[in-house]
C-alpha cells in the first residue's frame, strides 16, 4: 500500500508501538501502531512513518498526496532560482598573431559583459607539446588584455594537447 519504495505508510507500519502526531500537531502520545493507522483512518488521512530510528519511531497523521505535490512543488521553485554558468570557449594557438588575439579578445569581452564564463584554449601541435611554455605566454598576454573586466580561476594549466584559462565577470564589491 506504500506510494514510495522509500517512506512505510498505513498497514506497512508493523511496529508495536509509535509516537503518533496529527496532521495539525495534536500529540497523540505513544499508542500501537494498529490504533494510530485507526485514527488516520477515521480522518481520512494517511499514517506515515517519519522517523524510523527514533524511539519509539514517530508517525505522522498527513494527506500524503498533499505532502509530496508540495515537496515537488518546492523543488520545482527551487530550480527555477538556479542560475546556470554558460561557458565559452575561444580556441588559440602558439603561432597566433596579434591581430587575431585583439579579434578573439573583442569576442570574449562582449561574453564577459554578458555575464558569461569565457575559458581559453592554445592548442599544442607537433612539437609545441615539448614547449607547453608558448601556450602559457599566449595565455598571459590575452590575460592581461582581460584583467581589468574578469577575473581568472587559476594561471593557465596543461590538459592534454591543450593550455587552459577559465575567466568569469568580476563580482561586485
């Protein structure tokens, strides 16, 4: 008769005993488990066992269709509230000329004003991957063309074939 593989309710409750409360607080105190489903019943409501491991365990007198439509229902609200970090990503290279960094960096600025997280690839080719120290110049040179409208997660680290950035708008003070 249990609506959910996680909660015990009505007849699923085979304790001896339980410490019942009513659905708008009234302490029923420590009665048998038989006698709480009956005052549930009378109200037409559900036993639900809440606390287990408590003792005795506790059982609440609640419409328990009611409960969880308001526990989706705050999840839901609680979702909506949730701000998601969109990530772009401008990929570089070692050999990059610095008319094309001012390009990228035009482009990156714009996301950042957005509100947007911008991470910065250099990708090592060939030989470049015994120098990873290129990537990290390019890296620093485009940092410091952003440092005065985002800020940086960490210095430019090695992942692979690539050398990586993470910058995100400055916080308000």
């Amino acid at each position: 008769m249990s609506k959910s593989n996680d909660v015990l309710m009505n007849s699923d409750i085979n304790m001896p005993e339980v410490r019942c409360i009513g659905d708008d607080g009234t302490q029923y105190g420590i009665i048998s488990s038989n006698e709480a489903l009956k005052i549930a019943r009378e109200n037409g409501l559900d036993l639900v066992l809440i606390a287990p491991n408590a003792k005795p365990p506790v059982c609440k007198v609640m419409d328990y269709g009611k409960f969880k439509y308001q526990q989706e229902k705050k999840k839901k609200e609680a979702r909506k509230n949730q701000k998601v970090i969109e990530v772009k990503e401008i990929k570089l290279s070692v050999k990059i000329a610095q008319n094309d960094i001012n390009y990228k960096i035009k482009h990156a600025r714009e996301f950042i004003e957005s509100g947007k997280h911008v991470k910065f690839r250099v990708f090592l080719r060939g030989r470049e991957m015994q120098n990873p120290e290129g990537g990290v110049e390019v890296l620093l040179r485009v940092w410091d063309m952003m440092k005065d409208i985002s800020d940086r997660d960490s210095k430019p680290y090695r992942e692979g074939r690539y050398v990586n950035m993470l910058t995100f708008p400055k916080k308000d003070k």
